[in-house]
C-alpha cells in the first residue's frame, strides 16, 4: 500500500469527507475489539488513580505516590520482549485471554483486600506490578493480532484507530477514576478496573483467527527473544522507527508527565482545569485519528511524522509560555493531534515491515522503546523542573524535540510498505541422507554461482541485498567468497547454529525476499541452477566418537 499521494489534484477537505479512516469498524470482529479494549484501558486508568490516591492515605511520601505509576510501567520495559516471544510462540488468541484473566484475578485480589482495610503499600504497589505484567503479557499478542482482525490495506486505519483508543483513554479515564474514587472510594475503581476485563475476554472467547500451520517445533524462549531483537537491529525501516519513535517518546513525554503541574501552577487552576486539559489532548487525538487517513493517502509517513515533531515541538513551546487557558487549551489540542499522528505511523511501519513469523517480537521492542522514552523523559523533565522552572522545562523539551528533525535525514521511513511479507512457502525440501539429531549444527551453507565478468558489479550489489535477508532471518557469519584460479566461480556461504534453524530460515523467506533471490539467480550462468550444499560441522570430540561407533558396527 502506498504512502505517497493517490489523488494529487483533490483537496484535504474531500479526502476527509471520504476519508477511510473508520473503515475497520466495518469488520465486526475489529468494532467488538475496540469497543472492548476502550473499555477496559478506562479500567486500567480508573484503577491507576484509585491506587495513586489510596497511596496518598496509606503512605503519603511522594517517593511512594511516584512508585504506583513505575510500578505500573516497569513490567512493561521488563516482560514486553518475552511476552512478544510467547506471542509468536503459542496461539496469540488464547496469549490475549490468559493476560486478560490474570488481571482480572489481580483486580478481583486487590479490590477485595482494599474494601477489608488490609491492603499495605507494597502489597498495593505488588499489585500494581502484577497487574503492569498482564498488561506486558497482553500487548504484543494484541498489536500483532490487527492484521486478523482487518484487511492489509486497513491496517493503517486501525492502528490509528487503536492508537485513539489509548489517549483516548487516557484523557478522560482519569476524570472518571477520580469521580468513582469520590464517591465511592478506592476499592471501587478496582472493582470497576476487575469489570472492565469481561467484555474483552468475552469477545475473545468468540473470536475464531486463522491459524497458520506450523510444520516445525516452536522456537525456544530464549533463542526467540534473541531473534527478536536481531530482526528489530537489522530491519532498516524498524531500526529507524524505534530510534525516532524512542526520541519523539522522550521528548513529548514532557506535556504528559507535567501537565498536573502545568494545571497548578502555570494557569493557577485545580482539578477541573486538569481535566480540562486532558480534554484538550483528548480531542486532538480524535482529530489525530480523524484526518489521519485522509493525510497518509496525501502524503508519505516520512513527511508527516516530520512535519507532526515541528508541529508539536512549536505547539509546546507556546504551551510552555503560556499562562492563559485561551492560549494553553488549542496548543493542547495541537500537541494531541501531532502525538496521535506520529505514534500511529511508527506503529503502522513496524506492522507494515514486519512478517507474521515475528511481528509480536518487532512490536514488543517498539512498545519497550516507546515507553521507555516516555519513562527516561518523564523523569528527566520533571527533574529539571524542580531544578529550574516549569516554562523552561517544557521549553527545552521543545527544542529537543525539533532539534530531533536532523534524526529524519539520516533514519528515513520507509516511501511505502515494504512489499508482500507473506510466507514464499514453495521453497524445496533440502536433500538429507546422513542420519543425525535436527539440533545438531553448526550447518554451513555454500552455494556456488558461476557469474560472467561484466556482471560482477551487478552481481555483488544484487548479493549484498541477499546478505541482509539471510543475517536478518538468522544467518551467521556471512561472507561472499570468489575463486582467484577461476574468477567466475563465486561462492556464497553461510551459517546457521542447528539444521532446525537452518530449516526455520527456509520458512521466514517471504515472497519480497523472492525477489532479491530471483534477481541473484537471474546473473547465474550455465544450464544448472547454482550448487548448494549444507555442511554439518563436527566437534572432533563427537567426530571420534562417531568413527568409533562405526568401527564398532563393521567389526
């Protein structure tokens, strides 16, 4: 799906009365999801202040207030790769209701300890933990679910869609947590946050996926948590996301970790005009959403996710100057729109350049980055406050996030979607007639191509593509040989550290990558295709003992 403008001569105005945007709420499955999850991310946030204010009773320190909110966002830094492995793992459906569950137990635990007067504050922030851990758990296995839910060409949408859905949230959730909390104290916003999981693992339980089949033992946790990272490092177009989205993160973290402060002392307000400005974010975000189709089809991500830091470093520097609402509100809806916007497209590229096989693994290290942004920056920010003043903080955040701008010339997104990333699925079975272990290795693969001298240029440029696709699918130490007695003759070789891994590498070639290979073969000379063998190398410890053995057998 393109990027770049579709229709050149329309005007946004047009593009927005027929924008595509809502468009995923046309497959029900996804309408029931969303309405689902809003509900239950409004849970989280009403649980989030009821924890925050009981602390404030049990153990009024700031250090301890400060400690729900990392304990809340700590398991997500710590689990969020594992639990994208297991997503790519086990049946991502049953990942989803397994989180959903668990935290629905933990709030069940907590409201009812909460409501007898026995609840601690480390048992309170224990909670909190568990209850951040779910989340971890549930995330990866979640955003790596959109594409079952919609179409490809509608993943855009939704992800900008899902994306609303958070700040969404998150905007309003703590207005509402903070009327139940009033009202009817702190153990109903956890009863309130134990309810809000029934829908969705209700519609969970209904929803059938499809299910891919799987032809090979599943990958252990450790070496598909490695793999993860190695696909993330060495994709381009993720690399470049999780390096912009990681210093967008921290720079825009700002507003969001200092706007109670921007409500008290900066405008001279209280709670309404706290909740007034998290209205203001709130309804840029749906604006963020709203014309967020209308500007993909217009425009490529890279220009509006370079235009949306230029906007949001402006809007926050006259957020940081101002001390009038009728100024601070509509910077605010500006900084929504801009969040919204930018946060989507990193997401949609992650989705977009990731395949099936390990895209819980590519979201998983985003969801880290991102947050980890946010975590880095909120501390720093606010330090900087405390040391300085609330204006200059938010304006140094401000130029940070513009001097981010020289990032975009060297890490570009992608111009458009990074081809069909569905499995090839027609590669030949390697020939095997030597009887071992599939966990032994190392196999080394050589394959020979006998290549015209006027298309040695061609060739190497054609190889180095192919290089990056075997190292990012798994490959080890990659080389490209040539024969100096007979400099037509060059040799591919290659590593992978079991012959099960070797045949994991098979099944991760996509139908993209097919084309870098076909453009390899398309140099090769001669009437048979280009000579492969796979080598299973032997410690000479278990080399002799094999001689052994097979002298034993002949004896």
């Amino acid at each position: 799906m393109s990027l770049t403008p579709t229709v050149p001569g329309t005007s946004l105005y047009a593009a927005i009365k027929g924008s595509a945007t809502f468009v995923p709420f046309r497959q029900r499955i996804f309408t029931a999801m969303w309405v689902a999850s809003l509900v239950s991310n409004f849970g989280s946030l009403v649980q989030s202040v009821g924890a925050s204010w009981l602390m404030t009773s049990i153990a009024p320190s700031p250090d301890m207030v400060a400690l729900v909110q990392a304990a809340m966002t700590l398991p997500i830094l710590m689990f969020s790769l594992a639990a994208g492995a297991v997503a790519d793992i086990f049946d991502r459906r049953l990942v989803m209701v397994v989180g959903q569950v668990f935290m629905l137990l933990v709030s069940i635990a907590l409201a009812a300890q909460g409501y007898f007067g026995s609840l601690g504050p480390w048992a309170l922030l224990g909670y909190t933990f568990l209850l951040g851990a779910g989340a971890a758990l549930y995330g990866p296995a979640w955003q790596a679910s959109v594409r079952d839910l919609v179409p490809r060409e509608q993943i855009p949408a939704a992800v900008a869609l899902n994306t609303l859905n958070y700040n969404v949230a998150r905007s309003l959730g703590p207005a509402l947590g903070g009327v139940i909390v009033a009202a009817l104290g702190p153990s109903a916003a956890f009863l309130f946050n134990a309810f809000s999981y029934a829908g969705l693992i209700a519609v969970l339980g209904l929803w059938r996926p499809p299910r891919a089949e799987q032809r090979l033992p599943p990958e252990s946790m450790g070496p598909a948590m490695i793999m993860g990272l190695r696909y993330a490092g060495l994709s381009p177009q993720i690399s470049a996301v999780l390096l912009r989205s990681a210093s967008f993160g921290f720079c825009g973290s700002a507003i969001w970790a200092l706007l109670p402060v921007v409500a008290r002392h900066l405008v001279g307000g209280g709670p309404l005009t706290y909740g007034i400005l998290l209205g203001a974010l709130g309804i840029g975000a749906i604006v963020g959403a709203f014309v967020s189709g209308p500007l993909r089809h217009r425009y490529s991500a890279e220009r509006i996710t370079r235009v949306g830091l230029l906007i949001f470093a402006l809007a926050l520097l006259i957020a940081a100057n101002s001390h009038l609402m009728v100024a601070l509100v509509p910077s605010l809806i500006v900084l929504g729109t801009s969040w919204v916007l930018s946060l989507a497209t990193y997401n949609m590229t992650v989705q977009l350049s990731s395949p099936q096989w390990v895209l819980g693994r590519t979201m998983a290290v985003y969801q880290m980055t991102v947050f980890g942004g946010l975590a880095l920056g909120s501390w720093i920010w606010g330090k900087l406050a405390d040391q300085t003043s609330l204006s200059l903080s938010l304006s140094v955040a401000a130029f940070a996030m513009a001097a981010t701008f020289a990032l975009t010339l060297r890490f570009r997104l992608p111009a458009s979607a990074t081809g069909d990333l569905e499995p090839l699925g027609v590669l030949a079975e390697p020939k095997v007639t030597l009887d071992f272990d599939s966990r032994n290795g190392p196999i080394v693969t050589s394959i020979a191509y006998r290549i015209e001298s006027r298309n040695a240029p061609e060739f190497v440029a054609a190889m180095s593509a192919l290089r990056h696709v075997r190292r990012r699918d798994g490959a080890r130490n990659w080389m490209l040989l040539q024969d100096i007695a007979e400099p037509e003759l060059w040799t591919e070789r290659y590593e992978s550290s079991t012959w099960l891994e070797h045949m994991r590498q098979h099944q991760r070639v996509t139908n993209a990558d097919q084309a870098i290979i076909e453009r390899v073969l398309a140099l090769h000379k001669g009437p048979e295709p280009p000579q492969v063998r796979n080598l299973l190398e032997w410690p000479m410890v278990a080399l002799g003992a094999r001689v052994a053995a097979d002298d034993a057998k002949e004896s």
